[in-house]
C-alpha cells in the first residue's frame, strides 16, 4: 500500500465583512472611486451608437426573415 503523507492545506478563510472602509463592501466602494466615469456628452454618443447599431442589426434580421419567408412560401408551401 501507498503510504499517505499529511498535506499542509491552507487555514481556513475568513467571511468577507461589511464594515467601515475595510472589508468586501469598503473593497467595492474603494473600486467605484477608481472607475473613469465617462462624461455626459460621451455617454450621450455611445448610447447613439448602440442605439443606431441595434436598428441597424434589426433591419437586416428582419428583411432577411421576410424574404427568405416569402421564399419557402413561394417554392416550399405553395398555395393550392
């Protein structure tokens, strides 16, 4: 038989606390004043592009599903 050998493992982790600027809520508070916000007239240009992207996909989806509809209902499921 193989001889088993103790592991040294890792102490055991504490819970995160939720306290006064320590801690896992004072990590993510300390994190969100590190965040580059972008300015009203940035984000104002983004939304226009995202905006204008979905209408731009949506359009092409959609005339794409009625032609290839009006296909399959020309050749495949012809009206008797």
């Amino acid at each position: 038989m193989a001889k088993t050998v103790p592991s040294k493992g890792r102490p055991p982790v504490a819970a995160p606390s939720i306290g006064e600027g320590g801690g896992f809520l004072g990590g993510v508070w300390g994190e969100l004043r590190k965040t580059a916000w972008p300015t009203w007239d940035e984000l104002t240009r983004m939304t226009a592009v995202v905006i204008m992207t979905v209408i731009i996909f949506s359009l092409l989806i959609g005339s794409a599903d009625y032609l290839l509809g009006n296909l399959l209902g020309h050749f495949v499921y012809k009206s008797q």
